[in-house]
C-alpha cells in the first residue's frame, strides 16, 4: 500500500532523528541535528558536498541513510575547513572534483575497529554509482569524464576495484586520463592522511578535468549537452555543490522555503518594527457577534462528536509524558519509612507492631503550562476546521491531567500595511524600516480560564474575515513573554502553521526573508535561554527550517489516534530536528 504524505513525512523525520543521533555519537558534537532534510551544527548549516552522500529519505532505504550520516561523520572528524578553503579552486567544475576527492579521502579514515562503517560507505558509493549510470547520464562524453574520474579516485583510495557493471564502459575514457592523472592519482593514495599534501595532488585532477571539459564545450559550441556546467549530467553530479536555491526533491509534504535576508543581516541581525502606534492584543471572543459565535460553536461541537475523538485515551498518553511525581502529604501508619516518635508506646503494649513508621506520599502531577499559538492568516482559513477540533481535543485532554493551557492567535490588523505601511509612504519612505504592517495578537482563551468558559470563544477561530497576514516572530516572542509569567515549572509553545511568515507590505519594503530570518532569530534565542520550549506543528508543510523540535501533519485526513500519539512524542521530546 503506498505510503500518504503525512507517513512519508513521519518516517524521513524518524530516519533524520537516528542518523542524528549516530552523527553525534561518532562526533562528539551535541548541536548536529537535522531541519528540513539538511545538517544543522547549532543555527548554521552543513553543506553536503559529495553526490553519493546526497540522499532522500522518501525514496532512500535507511542503510542509504546511515552511509551519509557515516560520510558527514568523517568530514567532520577528518577534514580541517580553514585548509579546505585554502585549496578548493573557484572554477564550478574543478570545485566539483575537488570537493569530491575531499569526501572520498575521509572516507578512507573510517576505524578498523567499525568495520560496519567502511560497508555502509562501500555500499552507498556503489549504490550510487549504479543510479548514475543506469540514468543514462555516461551516454554524454561530460558526464563519462566526470563518472569515469569518480571511479577511478575511488578505486585508488580505497584499493578495489571499480564497479564491474561499468568496468567495460569507462574502458576507453579511464586509459585516455592515465597518463595525465597517473602521478596525482598515485598522491591521493599515498598522501591521504596529509590533507594539505593530498589537496595538491586532488587539485592537479580537478583542472585536468577542468581543462577537458571547457574543451569539450569549445567544440560542441551550442550543444545543449555541454552548454552549461550546471546542466545536464554536470548537473547532476553538482549536487555535492549544495547550492542555496534548494535541493530539487520530490517529496509529499513540502519544507518551508527560507533563504538569507541581507537587510537583517546587514543590521547586525536586529528587528526593526517602524511603529508599535497600531498594534493590538485582543480577545478574539469581542470581534465576532454573540449570535455568529453561538452558531460557530455549534458546527464545531458537531464536526467534534462526528470525530469520535477518545479524549480520556488522549489525556492518559499526555500524562504519560507531562506528569511528574509531587509530594502529597505524609501517610502514618505505614510497615516502613521513617520512625514515628508518637507510636513507640505500642511497641512495648505490643511487641509485634509494625506499623510504628510514617512516609512521605507521592502523586503523579503536571506542573506545565502549554500554550497554542494559531497562524491566523488567510491560507489557514482552509484549514482552519480540523485545526479547531485538533486544539480543542488537546485543550481539554490537557485539562483532564491537570495542565494550564491557553489559545493564542496571530494575524494582522490590515492587509498591505495598513496604517503603518501609510505612516512610513507619508514620511517619505525611509530606508530600513522593518516591520511594517498592524500586528493583531488574538486570545481565544487565557490560562486562567478552563475550557468550558471559553468554549464560546474559541469558535471565534472559524470567523473568516480574522485571517490577513502573518508575523510569526512577534507572535511567538509575545507568546513566551504570556508563558513565562506562569507558575508552572514546565513552559511549552506549539506554533501552528502551514506557511512561512508573509506580510506584502514589510516584504516590499525590506526583502522576501526578512520576516523568516526573525523567526529563526527568535527560535533560536528562546531556545538558548531554555525558559520555553518551542515546538513547531505544520499543517502541510514541514517547518523544520524554523523550528529544531517540530511535526508535519495531513489536515486533509481524519484527527486519527496516530495523529494524536504523534503530537504526544513531539510533545513528549521525541520528534527532533
């Protein structure tokens, strides 16, 4: 049966989560994780710079994925990225070579003593060198010359002998660049724990292949095969380029686009806010008339019971994960514990008494707060039904165990602006200006009230005309700032979105990833000072690139039990980027 895009997506979460762990094992380095199919250390991204290592969860079996995580393993440990820059040249082409003969070395550094490690590296380059050709990107003279160099570094290095599916084929081409590579091939076998020794004879190879290739353009002229370095077979194997615009993958439930803001970065990585003068926090119960919200509540209590949700399963599996032993008094009487002074005259009435000793009881408690905070712009409002019983099945599961909840919002006060976008035209347009819409925050329902009193309320969310534009940044700064002023010794924010911050108006006026950019800023911080945990549930979209600890969801499906059990593990610690 094949697998819906909410299992595809639950399962490459799963194989990123092992390999992570693997990758800090080998490493010793406890800030790798993964967030949206890449390798993060901490906030900064690794690039994977060798095709062979360039993998998909969706389509690549888990040993595939292991290969990789083992192949980043040995750059990290083996391969110094201050004499790798020195020597890596600017051409696009030799860089290919160049950083491909880099992975290949550290791949031979793997120890004697994980012999599983060499076969995992073994298996995964021929894996790879089987797909290559079989996808008939050899039938092109570039792409032979680039596969045939790979072969033959490789079977250098690591003393076997090249595929023998191919062995044949590259035939002609690998006696044709003996006589030219012989010498540096011999130096990459003999130098490979000499990084700086082996980067010169690895370099010697890229601009032999260099040379051959802008030749072969020069002949070909306008030849669509040879026509550009990144096209084609070139580029295929440019994936070890890891280049900024995105990976190209086919899978079922997208990542959230991000890219770099130079403007927020230009400033030091400082949010801007142009004027606060329009700003609002609001409860979302007062927007809407009483009669609309009566009727709302209706239609969502009967989409609800139609669910059949099993609230008291729910609330047990939240307090599987949230609740934790308190103290509860003392219980006297007791065959064992500590002595109890006011009972040693029986021991002499009655010398066979026992219970002469008093303890401490202890009862299972959550001492949490969580809070959910709802994007409330307009693409949500598609969604906005199954999110609604979603968030209320928790809400009141989190009650049963005795955990503080609240219902936030975020949206804007006008589309395109608003008032703040025409203060800043009226004043000429000054440069850098930030933020620049209303920023609108919605309570559905604080945390001083259960949900039997809001439940009015929270039927504001299907109100239509409360979805504009979105803030996420401001909404989760100002969400936290509600959580830390709670009581309770655990603190956790749920952001619910299914889209990338958007405002027109601070886009136009900044650039697209300025709003992305303060997000990530934002996550981050929170995440430092460990006050709050940040958690991330996407509804259709993977929002790994903002959020470490995060779910993506099918709201086009049924709230099924799985579901549930899958926002219990996110919250419960399990799901990490």
């Amino acid at each position: 049966m094949t697998e819906s895009a909410q299992q595809q997506a639950r399962r490459q979460q799963r194989i990123e989560e092992l390999c992570a762990a693997s990758l800090r094992a080998m490493t010793g380095q406890a800030d790798l994780h993964y967030r949206g199919r890449r390798l993060y250390r901490g906030e900064s991204r690794l690039p994977t710079r060798a095709p062979h290592l360039r993998i998909d969860p969706a389509q690549d079996d888990f040993a595939d994925c292991r290969a990789a995580a083992d192949g980043m393993a040995l750059r990290l440990l083996h391969s110094n990225p201050a004499c790798h820059h020195d020597h890596c040249p600017e051409d696009a082409v030799e860089r290919l070579v160049f950083e491909l003969l880099e992975q290949l070395r550290v791949e031979t550094r793997a120890p004697d003593d994980m012999p599983g490690m060499a076969d995992n590296l073994l298996r995964r380059f021929e894996h790879w060198s089987r797909d290559f050709y079989r996808s008939g990107l050899t039938e092109g003279s570039i792409g032979m010359l680039l596969y045939t160099v790979a072969q033959m570094c490789w079977s250098r290095l690591q003393a076997k002998p090249v595929l023998e599916e191919t062995e044949d084929t590259i035939e002609g081409t690998r006696a044709s660049l003996v006589g030219e590579m012989g010498t540096a091939l011999r130096g990459l076998r003999r130098h490979r724990h000499d990084q700086a020794t082996y980067a010169k004879h690895a370099l010697a190879i890229a601009r032999i292949v260099g040379e051959r290739v802008r030749a072969e353009q020069a002949r070909a002229g306008d030849d669509d095969e040879a026509g550009d370095p990144e096209e084609g077979a070139t580029g295929a194997f440019a994936l070890l380029l890891d280049l900024e615009e995105g990976d190209g993958d086919d899978i079922a439930i997208d990542a959230a686009a991000t890219g770099r803001s130079k403007v927020f970065e230009d400033a030091a990585q400082t949010y801007r806010v142009y004027t606060t003068r329009f700003d609002r926090e609001v409860a979302a119960g007062s927007l809407v008339r009483r009669a609309l919200l009566r009727e709302n509540r209706e239609r969502l209590d009967q989409a609800t019971t139609e669910q059949g949700i099993n609230l008291p399963r729910l609330a047990r599996r939240l307090g599987s994960v949230l609740w934790e032993p308190r103290p509860d008094g003392w219980a006297y009487g007791e065959e064992e514990g500590r002595i109890d002074g006011r009972r040693l005259a029986q021991l002499v009435s009655s010398p066979t008494e026992r219970r002469l000793f008093y303890r401490e009881q202890v009862k299972l408690g959550a001492d949490c707060a969580v809070s959910l905070l709802i994007d409330c712009s307009g693409s949500m409002k598609h969604h906005i039904m199954p999110v609604a019983m979603m968030v209320e099945s928790l809400i009141r599961a989190l009650e049963m165990i005795g955990a503080g909840t609240e219902l936030l919002g975020f949206t804007t006060g006008a589309w395109n602006g608003g008032r703040a976008y025409q203060a800043w035209m009226s004043r000429g347009r000054p440069h850098g200006p930030g933020r620049l819409n209303e920023v609108c925050h919605l309570v559905f329902k604080d945390a001083d009230r259960s949900w039997r009193r809001a439940r009015t309320d929270i039927a504001a969310l299907l109100k239509p005309d409360l979805f504009r534009e979105g803030i996420d940044g401001e909404a989760v700064d100002w969400a936290c700032e509600r959580l830390l002023a709670r009581p309770e010794r655990r603190r956790l924010l749920i952001v619910i979105s299914d889209g990338c911050p958007a405002d027109s108006a601070t886009n136009l006026a900044n650039d697209a990833y300025y709003l992305d950019n303060h997000l990530k800023e934002v996550v981050a911080r929170r995440s430092r000072e460990g006050q709050v945990e940040v958690l991330g549930l996407g509804v259709g979209l993977d929002l790994s690139p903002f959020y470490r600890r995060c779910l993506a969801t099918d709201m086009s499906q049924a709230l099924d039990t799985h579901l549930f059990d899958e926002i219990v593990e996110l919250i419960g610690g399990r799901h990490r980027r």
